[in-house]
C-alpha cells in the first residue's frame, strides 16, 4: 500500500513544512531538493516516502515532493507551481516524459541506455537503465521504497521488460530489509539471473553484471566519449587506464588501434573486458586489435613505467572528490594524473582527460588539465570537451559530474 493512502485511512494529517526564505526561492527556481537546515516548521514526524507539502510565507502550496527522514536531504522535489495530486495518472505522465525525451536517440545497435536520470528527468533519486531486455531500477533514497510496487507495475505496463532488477545504494540497504523485505539485487519483475547481462553499444556487445556491479552495472554515461576514442583511435597504441570492464577499449579496437592496454585496479573488471573482447571476435578489428590486460594502481603503474609510450590515453578515474572537502585536493590530483599521463604521450599523441566528480566544476578541471600540459613544457591544441549524454541530462549544478578534455599534445 502506499504511504499517501495509508495515511488517509489513519486519518494522519498531511505532512506540512514551511521553509526559510531563502529556500523558498531556490525551490522557485527549480532547484529538487530542500534540506533539512532549511525548514522552520513541520506538522509532524514523517515516515520515508511521505508526500511532503511545502507551504509559502503566504500559506499558498509552493511545492510537494518525496520526504526522507534519514537525509539531509529532506524533500526531493515533485512538483512546484500549481496545488496537483500526485496520483497514478501523475508518475504516468512523468514516465511519458522520460521515454519521449529518448525517443530516437538510439536504434537497434544500441539495447544500453537510461530511460530514467533522477531528478533532471523528475524522478528524484531513481535510476533506470536498460541492458537488452532487462531493465535496472536504482533506488538512490529510502522515499521510493514504499512505492517499488507501484513504480514497477508502472514500468512493466509500458515497457514490457523481460525482467526488473532492484538496486539500492549502500545507505538504504538495511531500511530496505528491514522495513519493505527487499535487497539490493532483488528482481522485481520476470525471471531470476544468476550472471550478466549481455547488451549492445553502438553495435559492440558488452556484459553488465547488473545485479552486483558499480552503479547498475556498466558505465553508460561514456557512451558518447567512447565513440570519439573510435575515431581517434586507428593505427594507434591505446593505453585505457581505469578500463573497468574495457569500453573505451573496445570502441578503440574496432577503431583501429593497433594496441591497447587496459589498467584497473580490480581483476574482476579485467576479467570482464577480456570477456567482452570474445564477444565482439566477430570483429575483424577487434581481433586483429593486440589487447594487454595490467592490474595495478593507476597512480603507482604511470609512475613505475617511465619509458612506456602511448599514441593515445584515456585516463577516466573514479570520483576524486567525494566531498565539497575534497575538491581542491582533486583538483591537485587531477592535473597530476593528466601529467603523468602526458609524459607517456609520443609526440601528435592524445589524451582523453576525464572526471565525474560533481564538486570539481568542468572549467576546474579543464584548467587542471590544460595547465598540466603547460607544465609538461610541450605544445599542444584542444581537441573539444564535452558533457553529458543526452540520455543523462543534469539540470542543476549538483548534477553535472561528467566532462572530458581531448588535448593533441
Ligand atoms: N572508463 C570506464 C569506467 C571507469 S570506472 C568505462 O568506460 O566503463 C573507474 C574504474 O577505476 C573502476 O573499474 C575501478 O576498479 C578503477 N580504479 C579505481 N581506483 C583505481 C586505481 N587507483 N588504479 C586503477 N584503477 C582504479
């Protein structure tokens, strides 16, 4: 059952907030969430997943969003404006919006994309993402999980997927299990999975391990990035540091390259780009392409291998800056890591410099990169940066984590 229909049966009254000013106005503009140090007064505790409603100095309904009492995010924003009820036609016509916004940005070579992107698609703190016939939701906040049922039931009638995978970021887990009976990993809809899942990018095939892997399984978010490597990459030798599962590298072999090595820390996400270079041996290219598998730290391995040279390196680490703490000390160890990547650079070669830190702005980290270039002394042009794919859209700040800067050096 769902929390708004529960608490009409106890008769419990609506939960109520008033907010600061200040908050008030960031709502205004748009802004999903309202944080708990931003509101004055509220009716009554409420439970995960409640429909908040904020009301303004004036006492008019300002807005209505997903209350969690275990975050500092307090409420994740529905809706703004205009009083609406918040019904099943309501996350209908949202879904509606969320599909539309895809429609013809991918064909029959491309099964791997997200459908849904959090709040920049209005669904605070909900994933979705399809790998072929299998869809992964991805809870971010405990406030979806009295609502699963209906949000699957949702997706099932307009998708018709095979199967719904549940995943849940670590800080909801326990609430899940004890509350709503429900793990990280769970499937929702359709039949059990005991291995990945196989999917295609661009016409390449790659695995997802979509019920224990990073995020939901596979790095769709560097689709469009990888694509640019392709069309860089022919007759070069390819150094893929931070490969997880070999994506850029497999855009590279089919591009051309005549080498690539992929580094990673973890065997578990080598073992995975091995096997997504079986799957695509159908692929003259990729075959002919010699692949190198390194496991060791990045940061340690570019230092201990000074006489190695690359024509061409990608460098995409995990967040550097977990924290608005961190972000000078990222910033540091970015323009380090695009140094030390520079220095196995052969003259005319590339380097692909990227970050998904969303507490380093891209200008941060361009200048990062581009000064460390300048340091190393050498000429170079800028290829272009970029941002999110289309099917990641990030419409306020705190969502825009990805960037990339292609520098001939
Ligand atoms: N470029 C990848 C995604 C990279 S995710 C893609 O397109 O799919 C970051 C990867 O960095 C993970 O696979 C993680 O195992 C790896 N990693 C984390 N710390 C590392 C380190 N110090 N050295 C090498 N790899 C590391």
């Amino acid at each position: 059952m769902r929390t708004d229909e529960l608490r009409e049966r106890e008769r419990v009254p609506q939960l109520r907030l008033r907010v600061t000013a200040a908050a008030e106005s960031v709502l205004r503009s748009g802004h999903p969430w309202l944080f708990a140090d931003s509101i004055r007064e509220q009716n009554r505790a409420g439970q995960a997943g409640e429909l908040a409603v904020i009301y303004d100095r004036k006492d008019r309904f300002l807005a209505a969003g997903l209350f969690d009492p275990d975050s500092p995010i307090r409420v994740r924003l529905l809706h703004v404006g205009k009083p609406r009820a918040i019904d099943r036609n309501w996350w209908s016509e949202r879904l509606t919006r969320s599909l539309e916004a895809r429609q013809g940005l991918f064909d029959h070579q491309t099964t791997g994309f997200r459908w849904i992107n959090g709040e920049s698609d209005g669904w605070p703190g909900l994933v979705l993402d399809r790998y072929d016939r299998t869809l992964v939701l991805k809870l971010y906040t405990a406030a979806w999980l009295p609502r699963w049922e209906e949000i699957a039931g949702l997706i099932t009638a307009r998708l018709r997927p095979e199967r719904i995978v549940l995943r849940l970021s670590r800080n909801i887990q326990k609430l899940a299990k004890h509350q709503f009976g429900k793990a990280d990993g769970d499937i929702l809809h359709g039949p059990p999975l005991d291995g990945p899942v196989v999917f295609l990018e661009t016409g390449l095939c790659f695995e997802a391990d979509v019920l224990h892997g990073q995020k939901t399984g596979f790095f769709l978010d560097q689709r469009d990035n990888r694509r640019q490597v392709e069309a860089l990459a022919r007759g070069r030798d390819v150094l893929n540091a931070f490969s997880f599962s070999g994506g850029f590298s497999l855009y590279a072999a089919r591009g051309g390259a005549r080498t690539v090595t992929d580094l990673d820390l973890s065997a578990h996400a080598l073992a995975g780009a091995k096997r997504n270079f079986v799957l695509n041996a159908t692929n003259a290219a990729v075959t002919a392409c010699q692949h190198e598998l390194v496991q060791a730290d990045a940061f340690v391995w570019l230092n201990q291998q000074p006489g190695r040279r690359f024509d061409l390196i990608i460098l995409d680490p995990p967040s550097l800056a977990k924290r608005e703490i961190e972000r000078l000390g990222a910033i540091r160890a970015y323009g380090r890591l695009a140094s030390s990547g520079i220095e196995h650079l052969v003259p005319g070669g590339i380097l692909v410099a990227c970050s998904c830190s969303a507490h380093v702005t891209a200008e941060e980290f361009y200048d990062a990169v581009r000064g460390s270039a300048v340091k190393a002394g050498r000429t170079f042009e800028e290829l272009q940066t970029t941002r999110h794919a289309p099917d990641h859209p990030a419409t306020f700040k705190e969502a825009e984590y990805l960037k990339a800067i292609y520098l001939k050096v």
